[in-house]
C-alpha cells in the first residue's frame, strides 16, 4: 500500500485550482494562500476575471507566489500546453480539479455543441490535467494530493440534466479509480479524494430547488468539507448526509419505488425544472455541484 503522510496544511507546497476566478474554486484558492503555499496557480477562462481576483490575493498579505493561466478547458492541446509552462517553473503538490459547466435541459434540448463541451470540461478536462502532472506529483519526499469535485449528480439520475450526471459520473469513477491504482505503489504519497455535493449556491444553478431535508449549500462550507477532506486524503465524500441516505434507498427499493420516493417525496426529479442558471456575458469555467 502507499504511504500516508499527514498533510496538517498546503504550507510550503504549490497549488494548482482550475475554475479559480470565481465561486467555489476562489474559495479554494484564497484557502491556499492563507494556509501559506508558495504557490498557487490559478487557471480560468477568462482572463479578466483572473486578473481581478489575482489582484484580489494579492492583498491578503500573503507570501505566496500568484499565478494566472487562461486556459480553455475544452481544448485538450491548450491543458497540455498550460500544464507544460506551469512545470516549467516547479511540480504541483495539490490539484483542485474543480472548473464546471452545467446546461440544465431536456437531452432533446441539449445542442451538440453543448454535449461536447459539458463532457470535456467535466470529464475529460481532470484527467487530461492530471494525467500531465502526475509524473512530477509526490516528489522530493513532499505529499501530493488530487481533489476532484465531482456532484451527487453523479449518483442519482436527474431529469434535465442527463448530460451533467454522465460528466459527473465519469469524473467519479475516474477519480476513485486512479485513487485505488497510486493506493496500490508503494512508492506514492499521492491521495485523491472525489467530492460529491448536492446543489451549492455559487449562482451556476440559479432557479434550482432544494430537495427534502437537503438545502441549497452555501459555498464556504462545501469549499472547507473538501478542503479538509483533501488534506485528510479521504476518498469519497458525499455531502450533505441525505445523499447517504439516498444511496441506501436506491440500493434497496424497486426501480418504480425509488422513482415515487424520489419524485413525490424527496422532490429530487422536479429540483432542476425552474433552472436558469448564471447570467453573464464572460463565458467561464467556474465550479458546479
């Protein structure tokens, strides 16, 4: 098995967050350079954005090191490109893959366009990204770890977001796997922890409803569960606890009875049907749950 050494913070170490410029993914970032990383490297779509909260950090009289990549999650040339030029200058010991796109709508509705890209950035963004740095991850005898937000969509099918879920879903299992494969070398300190919220108020599920007993989340607590989960090295962590309970009931009861309980009690099946979204002009990758 691998080893396991503590992480009690990111002090010292660099920290890369895709999805940065905003919502949950700044929180990770200001997380960071609080905690005293030397450096924290913040990839986003745009650029106007991360020129403004890369301002922003730098006011927190931080001693780290501020980086801004403008990267189009969706090409996969440019994430091997931006993952190049960050190496160039040191190894990242922690990736927040956390960078999201959601489009809340029939798959009728969905143009193919929209399809592609939810996959790319959800999907295949992390581990186009990751697959880049792992080689230079956990070395020099320092601890790494990969943090991937992934959704409690990944777990329950959902009307209006069939596209979203299988993203989610592909990112769970990819990131749970690669966790069971460097838990096998006994050489890696490097944990991955998959994290799976229900909705979170970031704004990119305007018009979404809460669900039974499972409010909306407010972002600065999902961002410090997974903070915390990540430094612990936890390997799946499901938030709020009804997801729990709603695993257990989907495991136990008939398809027809599970879709009852799911539509007429929990309210799971109606929760995207008034969803509009973020409004913005400035496309931007920004973390979604």
């Amino acid at each position: 098995m691998s080893t396991n050494t503590p992480l009690e913070s990111v002090a010292g170490l660099t920290v890369l967050v895709t999805g940065a410029a905003q919502g949950m993914g700044a929180i990770f970032a200001r997380k960071a350079c609080l905690d005293g990383a030397r450096r924290v490297i913040l990839w986003d779509i745009s650029s106007q954005m991360l020129s403004t909260f890369a301002n922003e950090l730098e006011q927190l009289n931080s001693a780290s090191i501020i980086e801004t990549e403008t990267v189009d999650l969706r090409d996969q040339a440019a994430i091997i490109a931006a993952a190049d030029q960050t190496l160039a200058a040191g190894s990242v010991d922690v990736l927040v893959n956390n960078a999201g796109v959601v489009t809340g709508a029939s798959f009728a509705n969905h143009r193919a366009a929209q399809i592609s890209d939810i996959m790319a950035v959800n999907a295949l963004a992390p581990m186009h990204l990751t697959h880049a740095l792992l080689g230079q991850m956990g070395q020099d005898g320092r601890p790494a770890r990969i943090l991937t937000i992934a959704s409690a969509a990944a777990l329950v099918s959902n009307p209006n977001m069939s596209v979203y879920a299988a993203s989610k879903a592909a990112a769970m299992s990819w990131s749970d796997s690669l966790r069971l494969e460097l838990e096998r070398d006994t050489e890696s300190d490097i944990k991955v922890t998959t994290f799976c919220p229900t909705y979170v108020s970031t704004g990119m599920f305007a018009g979404a409803k809460s669900m039974l007993l499972t409010p909306i989340m407010d972002p600065e607590y999902v961002a410090a569960k997974a903070w915390t989960a990540m430094l612990r090295g936890t390997p799946l962590v499901l938030l709020p606890w009804t997801s729990k309970f709603g695993q257990l009931l989907r495991g136990v009861l008939p398809r027809g009875a599970w879709d009852l309980v799911a539509d007429k009690v929990l309210k799971i099946y109606s929760s995207m049907d008034d969803f509009t979204g973020r409004k913005r002009e400035t496309p931007t990758n920004e973390p979604v749950s």
